[in-house]
C-alpha cells in the first residue's frame, strides 16, 4: 500500500506541470484530495517532491513555463488540502515559493499575488503574526508599488487590525492609515492599473472594493471619494475606468450612511454615469444601466433603513437629462421598498409633479442636446419632461410587485386621474389633489400625456389582485377575482365616483367641459349601475359586473371622446335596462327592431375597434355574459365582419387614422399588434412605392395628348418639323415653359394623389384584418361557452369561406397571423370540441343535407388542404348525428350480460347510430371514396379516410 501511495503521489506531482492546461487543475484537484484523505503523509515532504521535480533553476528554458505552473498548482493543492494552515513550516515555505513565482508574470501573471491573498485571508491571527508577517513584511512595505501588493496590504488590515495597527503602518510605508492626502495620487495610479488589466472580466477590481471597506473603516471616504474617484480616476477618460467608478458607486451602497450616500448621488460619478445612459441609447453600444440597477435592487432587498433607501430611490431619480430622469420609470427595484419609504417616495413624487424644483436635480445635457438647444422656454421644456416622466413612474408603482396598501393604490390613481381629466380653480381642503397648486400650470401636452397613462393604469386595476390580509380578501384571490378591492368593490366605480365629486366641486374644472348632453348620459349612466348594484346578489353576479365594468368605463371615455362615446353609452344604457328587465319575450318578425342582443353585439364590435386594450377585454368579458342570450341575428352580425365578399361593401367600426393624429400611447397599454402592424406597412410600403415608380415611367396617353397640346399652342412642333432655324423669342419660350411646368406640377399632382389613396386604402386594409383578428376572439368564446348550441352550425360554412379566401390570398404576416388563427379555432374549438349539440331532430334532414354539402366540396376544391377542412367539418357533424338517439323509440335496449358489459364497455356506443341516416351517408363517403381511388388529379387524401375509419368504424 506504501508503494502504490508513493506511485500516485508521484503520478500526480508530475502531473502537476502538464504541457496540457486543462489537466493541471485536475492533478492538483486529485492531489489535494489525496493529501485530505491520508493525513499521515508529511506536507513538506510533498512540497519538496513538488520543489524537486519543477526545479525553475535546472529545468531547460522551453520548459520554465511548464515548471512555473507546476509549482502554483502544487502550492494550490496544499492550500485546497485544508491542511497547509496547521502546518506553519509547510505554510512558511508555500508562502517563500509563491514570492519566488510572483517574479514570473509572463507566464503566470497575477495568481501568486492572489493565491497569497488567499491563503493570508485563511490563517488564524497568531499564526500570521508569528510566522507570516515576518516573511512579508517586504511585500506589505511596498505596497504602493503594485494593485497586487496593495490588495495584500487591505485585505491584512481588515483581517489582522490587531497587527497591522496604524503604529505599525507607519514603520512599514512611513504613515499611520492607507488613505490620506500623500498616499491618494499614487493610489489612483494603481486603481487605474487595476481597472484596465481586469477591464475583460467586467467586475469591480477586489482591490477597489477592500480601498473602499478600509477608507470607511479609516474614517476617510470623502477623501477617498472626491480626491481619488472624482477628481482622480474620472480625470482619465477611459471606458474601462469609467466602467470601475460605476461599479464602485453601486458597491458602496450598502456601507454608506445617510450622510455619505447623499454626497456621492450628487457628485460626478453620478453625473458621468447618466452621460453615458444618454449617450450609450446607440446600438452596439455597451450599456451599463441594466448591471447599475442590478446594484440599486441588491442594495434595496438587503437594506432596511427606509430613509437609505428613499434616499436611494430619489437620488437615481433626480439624475436627469434635461429634465427627464435617466433612472427607467417601469424599473422593478421599488418593490423592495419598505411601506414607509414607499409612501414617502410618492409623496416625493407628487410634490415634484405640482412643484418641479429643477435646483433639486443633477441636470445635464448631452453635446447635441447644447448644440440643438434653444434658450426660449427650456425651463418649460424641463418641467414636461420631469412631469411626464413622474406620471409613468406613479402608474408603474400600480403595476409593481412591490406591496402597497388600498389607500396608496387609490391615492396615486386620483391623482393620476384628477390631472388627466381636470384642473384646479383655487386649493381646497375638501379635495386632497387641489390642496396644493400646480407652481407651473399643466399645458395640454400634459393632460393628454397623463390621459393615456391614466388608461394604462385603468387596465392595470381591472386585472389587480385583491390587496389586503384580511379573511375577506384572502376568500377573494383564493376565487381569483381581480380589479376589486377588499370589500368587493370595482377600482373603476370608486374612481367613477370620485369623478362625479369633482364634477360637482365648485373649486376644479374639467379640462373639456361636458355639454348638458354629456352630462345628462354621465348621470344616467351611474344611476343605472346604482340600479344594477342593487340586483347584484340577486341575478347573476358575474353578468352584472361585466355590464357594470363596460358602462364605467365608456363613462370615464366622455371625457377622452365625449361626442363619439355619448353615442355608444345611449344604446347601451338601453340593452342594459331589457338585459336585466322582467318583461316577457316577444316573438320577432322579420321587420321587427333588433333586439338587446343584437344591438349590444353592435357595441361590442364598434368597441374592439378602439385601439384601448381595456375596452376590448372588457367587451369580450361582457359577450362571454352575453352569450347564452345570442340570437342568430346577432351571431350573424359577427359573421358578416369575418365574411370575405362583403369585404368590400362593408361599413365597420374601423378608422383609419392619420400618423399625426395619432397620441403617443405609454407602454403600459400599447398593443403588441400594433408593432407587428407597423413593421408590416413598413415592409409593404416599400414595395408598393417601387411598383408606383415603375408604373409613373409608363406616361399615359392623357398626359401625352395634353403635352402634345401645349406644344402645338407654342409653335413648338411645328418648327421642329420644318426643321426651320428660326428660335422662338424670349416671351414665346417663357409663356411654353411656364405651360410645360404647370402641366408637370398638375400631373405630379396626380401621380401623389393615386399614391396617397394607394396608401390610404393599405392602411384601411391591415386596419379591418387586425379588427377580424379581434373578432375571431369572440367566435372563440361563443364556441367555448356555448358548444351545445345549435347556432354552432352556422359558424361552420363563414369560417371554412375565410380559410379558403385566405389560402388563395397574399402571404402577408398579418394575413397569415388571421388564417393561422381563424384554422386552429377551426380545428381545436370547433371539430375537436368534446361537448357538442345534444338536440337535433328538428335538424336532422338540415344537417345530412350539410355533409352532404361539405364532402362534394371537399371532392370539388382544387387544395388538398383546403378539402381537408371541408372534410373535418363533415366528420363533426357525423359526430353531432351519431350522438343524438332519436326520440322514436322508447323502449330502452335490452342491457348487455355483466361479464360481456365489463369486458367491452365501447361495444353498445360503437354499434350505436344515433341519428344518423346510414344508407344516406355511407352513399356519400362511398362517393367520396370512389373518386379517392379512381381518379389520380383528386385533392382527397389518405388520411381524410383514415380518420373517417379510425373515428367511425361501423
């Protein structure tokens, strides 16, 4: 056993210096775990081993850089061993080896410096005071001389301060602390030095960091701070440098006072910092915001002083570019915040909003901002920014994980709601928004900009959990209900009702005043949710809240479009009164006035076209309420929208709207759609403006005949023909030109106009298929909820007409997005439903003639793939057939024996037809079948068969 321990000690010191670099590491990983696991084998014995084989005197010069590296990675092993710190005369000699390798730096650079960082960082006090100092009190003495000797030199001071006392810096580097004013010009140079040979691993030098720890512990930060990084290391303008103070700023959170992290968020690293944010907004630029934030959330989580932190959070947030704070409005680092500093940061909030103090902010201004900038009305321009910014961020806090009570949540949605929608006469006590006064009144810029953020905060409150630790709220998330408060009230009717104070409040105005029309369909509306309060615990709950949802919130819109909403809230305030009305159902002729249902399914279709996604959610959560109430009128009103060849006459809700009209929409309700919509013109517009320019080449025969024209007028073809030499005078050829360029500027004229209409009817075309697409949503929902009814029937044939339209189409993005979506409704909720109607005698006939219908086009259609829907469609309603027993026969068929019944339960559902009509449908797929296998140009395929036999096999 000796002998083999001795072959493996050996095998793993030679190991040790191995030409492959991958292999080192793990002979000294196998070597330290050995000397663990035999604790009788002498640790100096093995370093003498080591000393032995990678002699750096004897070896040939080739060789120096294997031997170098064998011997590191053997002091390595009897670090990693655990034992080279219970051994002092082992520990003395690694300690001698790792000074004789610090000479190598071509090969091994730093690690001899850093692994006796190591090791020092290791061993108890009074073995380094007994042993260590001694040997490096060289090392320790120069300390100015190297980043890595300085690293030694903290890292002792911090973890020997008993010994490396300041009595006894002063005889090692002749002054008694680290950080003065003699030492601070040569500790920049070394912090310069130690920025750029770590600039590839992007993380904070551990040299600069334990400077740091020991310029707190000196008591000397500031000078540390404002003479060393400030006026020292931001001197030098390079990246790598740049990139160590930011890192620094964000490291030295955690350990600053109150005092001291208000020096440094107000001085130049900060500002040096948001120059880059600025400047870094170009692509393929390194951006150091993200890793900065990572900083500020560690520091935010682990803090619990909530004056640190609000000191934090205000400091990031007063770092501004012109005005606008370079600090994201939507970051996430303030759910760490603690109830108090989170209340206090709002009201910090608020109070720049009515009162911007600019003096208060570390302003800046990039060099084309200077350049670009004009003196008229900067402060102002300043003021919007901030403003805008504030508006977002309050909104974002909503939105945020953060925890927040019903009072904050309510108190940031007033505010955003009172300076989106009105403004203040004179302060008020009685209104808590009007009790301070605007320094700088709010422009119309800022009412609209605060209008949208307070609709993306509307939608934010209709999909919020219930906040609260009360029994109450806790029953209400364990239902998963959201957009209500703890005591189950709607977030939307508390801020309806706080709008109608307002209203009523001789100390605000509304920003658009309303019109005795407006206000009459205002007031009508809430009392008929005061109305529909009242039946909530009696009908159906979920029906009234949907109704309730969609009348407060196209109330709130009277204020962003009050001619058009008047409109919508008139008719629906009369389909909610028959919704909800006790009078008996009247039978409908065919020149009767439409229903409730069918008028509200008007109002709903005209609001999926309004570009708020809180409208549309709430619409389809009011058809969701709507859909066992749907008549075929009313389900015929959806299809018309989805049908192909009415495309043309119809006259939908769709606008298409001008690119300046269009208001800037926060993040926070910006629909993705949008976006793919915009790459989509984008794309289509260059080529359609290509095609145009090549078409304006071909000169048509009206423009050539007119030209002819004014040529004749001037004499001009004449003399070209006669080849006569006389030129036409001055006057003659001034009045042919001015003729020539009025006809050019006419016919230009033209050729813009068919442009602009080209484009105005490219727009109207992505605008009424994403409104298609938003309708499929409803055909969706009606086949998940209503999957028993027999109107699913008619949903079949507009749905195939779609597909087949738009396989025969062009192959646009969007186009495909519709046919993508409108097939897997198709398939998924359609044929593949499990539920399905369970009452069709009155449909029978109908419903044989259907498939018989639907397999002939499916023989017919030219597409393969387009049959294949024609042939799923007839195999669903097989499904529907064979499932429904004919009411005929009354008499229960004779029970099967138990033991057939248990061994075969599918036998009586597979022998079973139902309704359907054998003869006739095995006529039809005998047709079918046919043509699949006489004729070869057929568009039926094998697996049509396959599923029929597979699904029906009797």
């Amino acid at each position: 056993q000796d002998d083999e321990l001795k072959y493996t000690l050996r095998r793993l010191v030679e190991g040790l210096g191995a030409t492959r670099e991958a292999a080192r590491p793990g002979f000294s990983l196998a070597l330290a775990q050995v000397l663990q696991a035999f604790e009788e084998i002498p640790m100096c014995s093995v370093l003498d081993q080591i000393k032995e084989k990678h002699n750096l005197e004897k070896v040939k010069k080739k060789l120096v850089r294997n031997a170098a590296f064998g011997n590191f990675f053997g002091v390595m092993a009897l670090f990693q061993s655990g034992r080279l710190i219970k051994d002092q005369k082992a520990l003395l000699e690694s300690i001698q080896l790792l000074q004789q390798l610090a000479h190598h730096q071509a090969h091994l650079r730093d690690l001899p410096r850093k692994t006796l960082v190591d090791i020092m960082s290791e061993v108890p006090e009074t073995v380094f005071e007994e042993v260590l100092f001694g040997i490096l009190r060289t090392d320790l003495a120069s300390a100015f001389t190297s980043p890595e000797n300085l690293h030694l030199l903290l890292v002792g001071i911090q973890k020997f301060p008993s010994v490396l006392k300041p009595k006894n810096l002063k005889k090692l580097f002749g002054s008694p602390t680290v950080v003065n004013e003699e030492n601070i010009a040569r500790l920049v140079e070394l912090l310069q030095s130690a920025a750029k040979s770590e600039k590839k691993d992007k993380k904070l030098p551990s040299v600069v960091f334990d400077l740091l720890q020991v310029s707190l512990k000196e008591g000397a930060f500031e000078l540390f701070w404002k003479e060393g990084v400030e006026n020292g290391l931001l001197k030098e303008k390079s990246g790598p440098v740049s990139y160590m103070c930011y890192r620094l700023l964000g490291s030295a959170l955690p350990f600053l006072s109150l005092d001291q992290l208000q020096m440094v968020l107000k001085g130049k690293v900060m500002q040096h910092y948001g120059e880059h944010v600025v400047t870094s907004q170009l692509p393929e630029r390194f951006k150091f915001a993200p890793e900065m934030e990572t900083y500020i959330d560690e520091f935010l989580n682990s803090c619990d002083d909530p004056e640190r932190q609000l000191a934090v959070v205000i400091g990031f947030s007063t770092l501004t570019n012109q005005g606008y704070p370079v600090f994201s409005s939507s970051s996430r680092v303030v759910r760490h915040l603690q109830p108090v500093a989170l209340q206090k940061y709002v009201d910090w909030l608020k109070d720049m909003f009515l009162r911007p103090d600019l003096d208060c902010c570390l302003d800046f201004s990039s060099n084309r901002q200077k350049q670009n900038q004009d003196n008229v009305n900067i402060a102002q321009h300043k003021i919007a920014r901030l403003r805008k910014w504030i508006i977002h961020r309050l909104a974002n806090i909503v939105e945020s994980q953060v925890k927040k009570e019903e009072s904050l949540v309510m108190n940031i949605s007033r505010f955003c709601l009172f300076h989106a929608f009105f403004d203040a006469k004179k302060k008020t006590s009685q209104i808590c928004e009007a009790n301070v006064l605007p320094s700088e009144p709010l422009d119309k810029q800022t009412h609209a900009m605060a209008e949208n953020y307070f609709f993306g905060l509307l939608q934010t409150l209709n999909t919020l959990t219930v906040l609260g630790d009360t029994a109450k709220a806790v029953a209400l998330r364990e239902k998963h209900i959201h957009g209500v408060t703890a005591d189950g009230k709607l977030w939307i009717f508390l801020l309806v009702e706080y709008t109608d104070k307002l209203l009523s409040s001789e100390h605000v105005k509304p920003v658009k005043p309303f019109t005795k029309g407006q206000r009459d369909a205002w007031e009508r509306t809430l009392q008929s949710v005061k109305n529909l309060q009242k039946k909530e615990n009696k009908s159906d709950s979920a029906k009234v809240v949907a109704f309730q949802q969609l009348l407060l919130l196209m109330a709130i819109h009277l204020f962003k479009n009050p001619s058009e909403t008047v409109d919508v809230l008139s008719d629906l305030l009369s389909c909610t009164e028959k919704a909800f009305s006790k009078e008996p159902k009247k039978k409908k002729t065919d020149n009767a006035e439409p229903g409730w249902v069918e008028v509200m399914v008007e109002i709903l279709l005209s609001l999926l076209a309004q570009p708020s996604l809180l409208i549309r959610r709430i619409s389809k959560s009011v058809f969701v309420r709507i859909c066992p109430n749907l008549t075929k009128r009313g389900l015929q009103l959806i299809l018309d929208v989805l049908d192909p060849y009415q495309e043309q006459n119809e006259e939908s809700a769709v606008v298409v709207m001008e690119e300046s009209d269009k208001k800037i929409k926060s993040a926070q309700h910006t629909d993705k759609e949008g976006s793919e919509d915009s790459s989509d013109e984008d794309d289509t517009e260059e080529e359609n403006d290509s095609g145009d320019e090549e078409k304006d080449e071909e000169v048509d025969d009206d423009f050539r005949s007119q030209l002819m024209n004014v040529l004749q007028a001037g004499n001009a073809l004449v003399r070209f023909r006669d080849e006569s030499d006389e030129e036409l005078d001055d006057e003659a050829m001034m009045a042919l030109d001015k003729n020539i360029s009025a006809l050019f500027a006419e016919q230009q004229k033209r050729i813009q106009a068919k442009k602009d209409e080209k484009d105005r009817m490219r727009k109207e075309k992505i605008l009424r298929r994403d409104f298609k697409i938003k309708v499929l949503d409803l055909i969706e929902v009606f086949l998940a909820k209503q999957s028993e009814n027999p109107l699913v029937f008619d949903i079949i044939e507009p749905l195939l007409r779609v597909i087949e339209q738009c396989m025969s189409s062009d192959s646009d993005k969007q186009e495909v997005d519709f046919l993508q979506k409108t097939a897997n409704i198709f398939k998924n909720s359609l044929c593949r439903m499990k539920q399905y109607c369970k009452k069709v005698d009155a449909l029978q006939e109908d419903l044989h003639a259907f498939v018989e219908r639907l397999v002939k086009k499916a023989c017919k259609h030219t597409d393969s793939s387009v049959a294949l829907y024609y042939f799923s469609a007839s195999l669903y309603l097989l499904k529907v057939l064979r499932g429904n027993t004919p009411d005929k026969s009354s008499t229960p068929p004779a029970p099967l024996p138990e033991k057939q019944s248990t061994t075969i339960p599918q036998a009586a559902q597979l022998l079973s037809t139902g309704g359907l009509d054998m003869e006739r449908v095995t006529a039809i797929y005998r047709q079918a079948l046919t043509q699949f296998l006489t004729k070869r140009n057929t568009t039926l395929t094998s697996s049509m068969f396959h599923d029929l036999f597979k699904r029906f096999p009797v």
